[in-house]
C-alpha cells in the first residue's frame, strides 16, 4: 500500500488507535518522531473526523469512499502520547 511505504519508516512503532473510527485507522510514530495516521473513509459521505493525540486536537474532513493519510510533524506530536482517539 502506497501510503505505507510513502509514509511509515522503517523502526516505525504502531500506536494504539480508539473511539469509532478505530476499525479503519492505524497509526504509527516514526523514529524521527512523525506520527503517520492512515484512515478509510468507507461512507459515500463526507465525514467529520476529530484526531486527538494527548493535548493535540485536529479536525479533518474526510472524501466520500477514501483513503487519507495524516501527517502530524513531531513539533506538534506530545512525546509521551501513546495513543490516537477521536476516531
């Protein structure tokens, strides 16, 4: 998958991912310290996402049927989060 390889480093570690959109993301913080976030959009709506990362909160709006990547740069990642909510 595209958004794998593009993305996720190689070291990469998974971060754990809750709340309703969990089924259809995963998350992995790269050692440089990135968090990469991969979600599907199954709906043929658009949809409203908030992603939490400890104090972090990001509202993204998701295409009908898609598949999204989210990069979080580590400036803006809590070192200590362990774990994406919102979804």
């Amino acid at each position: 998958m595209k958004h794998l390889g593009n993305f996720v480093e190689p070291g990469a570690s998974v971060l754990g991912v809750a709340g309703h959109w969990a089924g259809n993301a995963i998350a992995f913080r790269n050692p440089n310290g990135t968090v990469i976030c991969l979600v599907r959009n199954p709906f043929q709506e658009k949809k409203r996402v908030l992603v939490a990362l400890g104090p972090l909160r990001v509202t993204v709006m998701f295409s009908p049927a898609s598949f999204n990547t989210l990069v979080l740069p580590r400036q803006a990642v809590p070192k200590r989060a362990s774990g994406l909510v919102g979804f």
